[in-house]
C-alpha cells in the first residue's frame, strides 16, 4: 500500500525523533518549512521548553528581498546567532522529516557558517 506524502513525512519524523531529543547541555535544532516560510526553533526537550525561536517571517527578515533559498540561508544565520547569546554552541539537527537539501540544506549550512555545531 503506497502511502501518502503526509503519511511518509510523519513516519519519517518519527523515526528522527526516536534518536534525536534534545538535551540542557545538546537542545534540538527543530525546522519546520512551509510552501513559502521557514522556521527554526531550538528545543529543550527535558524541560518541554522552546529557548531560542527565527522565521522567515519576522519583521527583521522583512525588508529581504530573495529565493526562499536565500531567505533560509539568513534564517540560519540569524538563528546561529539567537544562540550564540543564550549560550548556546552545540544542538542536536532535526529536519523534522523533510528531505536534507534545498532550504532545509541552505538553513543548516547558513547556521554552520554562523558558528553552530551539529
């Protein structure tokens, strides 16, 4: 039986976080992406709390005029940085069960380049 794509994404999510949580010390880098908007957001699950959280769609990224590609890429960066002054430098990548290339590609790259470790 072939399944749907929303059916395949959730299963793909499930398996990803059946490994992958996020810790006080290594919080989950959690990235949703919609048909136009990418978010980040970075998680720690022991606590249930979100910590640092950038989208596409906030007033600093409004004035940006780009491919959603490019627009990813900043979103990266920006979240990169959002964590470098809460104090945080290493969190665990959660593409949250889509596939690792495009924008989700782009944001993970933008927030390497910014100093993140995963």
């Amino acid at each position: 039986m072939a399944l749907s794509t929303r059916e395949r994404k959730q299963r793909i999510r499930r398996r990803i976080r059946k490994v992958s949580s996020g810790t006080g010390e290594r919080p989950r880098l959690s990235i949703f992406r919609s048909n136009s908007e990418i978010y980040a957001q970075v998680i720690d699950d022991t606590k249930g709390t979100t910590l640092v959280a950038v989208s596409s769609r906030d007033k600093e990224f409004a004035k940006i005029k780009g491919t959603k590609i490019e627009m990813a890429n900043t979103v990266g960066k920006a979240i990169a940085e959002k964590c470098k002054k809460a104090g945080i430098d290493k969190v665990a990548f959660d593409r949250g069960g889509n596939l690792y290339h495009g924008r989700v590609k782009s944001l993970a790259d933008g927030a390497r380049e910014a100093g993140l470790n995963f």
